[in-house]
C-alpha cells in the first residue's frame, strides 16, 4: 500500500492535474509535487486535507482502489428496517402500558 501513489492515482481519476490540487491546499505546485515524490510517511492532517479537497475519505485513499462505504449505503433498506423496528417497540411499549 502506497497512500501517495493511491492519492496520485485518485486525483488522476478525478482529473484533476497537481496545479488545481495545488492551489485547493493552499501551496505551490511545486510544493505538492515534492511532497508526493518523497518516500516517507505523509501527516494525518495533511492527508485529511488532501482527501477533503478530493472529495473523498481518508479511509477511501488508503484503501484505493477498494472503496470503503459505511453499512448505511450498502443496505438504505436495512437501515430502513432498523428504524421501523425502532418504532414498533415504542409502540408495544406504549401498548403494554395500557
């Protein structure tokens, strides 16, 4: 796992070249190419800028291409259903009150 070349590879997908990027973060273009081509670790805080500017989550950069998507968006009807469970046992509370 390359969290670097992952953030390249997205922002490629997204079209979007390193001067847009750039100028979104805040730095030079020159700036940003040298801190992608170094080979250490990048800061939380960074990253987190990063994945904002994307339009993506942290999560999703380190997993890429595998995209990390929360249980709500996998299953609306399964959330959907919990709900209505929810609701059910207010009323059988309600119910048995009576």
């Amino acid at each position: 796992m390359n969290i670097l070349a992952n953030i390249e590879a997205i922002r490629k997908e997204k079209r979007m070249n390193q001067d847009v990027l750039a100028e979104l973060l805040g730095v030079k273009q020159n700036t940003y190419s040298q801190y992608i081509n170094r080979s250490n670790d990048i800061p939380f805080k960074r990253l987190s800028q990063i994945a904002d500017k994307l339009g993506v989550s942290v999560i999703d950069i380190i997993t890429y291409p595998e995209r990390y998507v929360p249980k709500s968006e996998i299953c609306k009807a399964c959330a959907d259903k919990e709900e209505i469970i929810i609701t059910l046992n207010k009323y059988i509370k309600i119910l048995e009150k009576k």
